[in-house]
C-alpha cells in the first residue's frame, strides 16, 4: 500500500510522532548537504518498520514542510 504523509520537520531534538496524515519529525542532523532529508528518511523508516528505499521525499527538499511517500514491503514486491 502507498501513502502519502505530510512531514514537518524540527531540529535539536530526536522524536517522531505520527497522528494520521501527519508526521512531526525531530531531527539532530544539520539541514546541509542533504543529511537532515537522509536522517528524515531514516527515521521515517525505522518508524514504519521498512527500508529505507521504501520512503521517499515527494516535494519540499529544502523547507520543513514536506510531502512523504511510504510504500510497505507488500507493494514493493
């Protein structure tokens, strides 16, 4: 099954929270070179219980506020 979630982003905190289609995410990684959208991405992962190939950054790269796509395992195969 895909599904999109609506992500804000949070810094100098490690948390995740999950209320519907919403996701707010604190992370730890500094907003340069793409390492906050690769932690987002892991954690997002880790939460879900998937792989990380199975989370993807829709829109808003360089804002807070960002489109998730997550697929379970199911849909991938």
């Amino acid at each position: 099954m895909k599904r999109l979630y609506e992500v804000e982003v949070y810094f100098h905190k490690d948390f995740i929270k999950v209320d519907g289609d919403k996701i707010q995410v604190w992370l730890t990684s500094k907003p340069k070179d793409g390492k906050a959208n690769f932690e987002l991405i892991k954690k997002i992962a880790r939460h879900f219980n998937l792989s990380s190939s199975n989370v993807r950054i829709l829109s808003g790269l360089k804002s807070r506020r960002k489109v998730v796509e997550v697929l379970d395992e199911e849909f991938c195969s």
